[in-house]
C-alpha cells in the first residue's frame, strides 16, 4: 500500500510524452534526428544491421534498473506496434522477455507506454523488475509472446509471467509505471 502513492506521484511527475505522432525522424536526413525525441533513432543508426532487436540499458537516472528491448529498423511517426510486422512484432517481445527473465526470473515486467505518453519515437519496450501489488483485474491471458494482442488506438501495454501464462495489460497509456525504476 505504501507504493500507491509513490505510484500516483511518478504518473504526475512523469512528462506528458512529446508528440511522436508526428515525428520528423528521416534516417535520410541525420539533421532531422537531432530533437530530443528522436534519440533513440539515432541510438538504432549506430546499431549493426544483424541481429534487428538490440538492448540499451536505460540511461535516465531515476531508473537505474530499466533497460529498453528496440527494433533496428525505424517506422512511420511514433513506430506503433500495429504497424510493425508481426514477425518483427513476435521477435521484439520474444527478445524482451528472454532479456527480462535473464534480469528478473519469474519477477519480470515489460510495458510499452501509449502514444500520449511516450517521449520517444523509436519503438521501445521497457524491461524490469515487476512492482508488487500491481496487478490487477484487467487483462487477457496468453500462453507465449505470439498471442500477445496488438494494442488500439496505439494506447500502452504491459506483461509479465503469472502460473505459467503471460498476464497482458491493455488499455493505459502510462505502463512503465508497474516496473521499478
């Protein structure tokens, strides 16, 4: 219990996200990758072709225990995970939770923030430990990364182990919130 209101302050101090519906990322014109919410498409310019999901440990000092699982490859304005292939889709989140449970065990979360709330264009899902408490009783079960269901609108989701199954988490726009930082 005394987690929720730090929960509730995070989600207020957290920025409102940049507008990366609208992202000017051009890989074709490096100067356009220069805005704040572009860093993460010039971190994947400096990546090599092979393997196309790479890991950065997340470099904000208020999470020191997060790290990010990102495609190679850039998408169109924001990158939402609708319009990623679902091969790439399907490699992204087997790579994160490969990564997650190497960190974590069976404590592992990932979240990928909606679009309202995320500050960078670059695809991304967040990968860390699972607060306690933070479940609740809004979710879909799957039995492996391939079943995970493809948020609307581009809103957040996020998911961790439970007996076995994966817990997916849809509908929230800040969901990196469920992860320790």
């Amino acid at each position: 219990m005394r987690c929720l209101p730090v929960l509730f302050l995070l989600c207020i101090a957290c920025p409102l996200g940049a507008d990366i519906t609208a992202c000017a990322c051009d890989i074709a014109k490096p100067e356009t990758l220069q805005a704040r919410e572009c860093a993460l498409c010039r971190e994947a310019e400096t990546q090599p072709a092979e393997p196309p999901i790479f890991y950065l440990k997340d470099n904000n000092p208020t999470k020191p225990n997060r790290w990010l699982a990102l495609p190679r490859v850039h998408g169109k304005g924001g990158q939402p995970l609708v319009e990623m292939s679902s091969e790439l889709r399907l490699r992204l989140w087997s790579v994160a939770i490969e990564k997650a449970k190497s960190l974590w065990g069976d404590d592992w979360g990932l979240a990928v923030n909606g679009k309202t709330a995320r500050t960078q264009c670059h695809a991304h899902v967040h990968i860390g430990k699972l607060l306690n408490g933070m479940e609740t009783t809004q979710f879909v079960v799957v039995s492996t990364p391939a079943e995970i269901p493809v948020p609307e609108n581009d809103n957040g989701i996020w998911v961790h182990p439970e007996g076995g199954k994966l817990h997916v988490h849809l509908g929230q726009e800040i969901t990196e919130t469920v992860l320790m930082r």
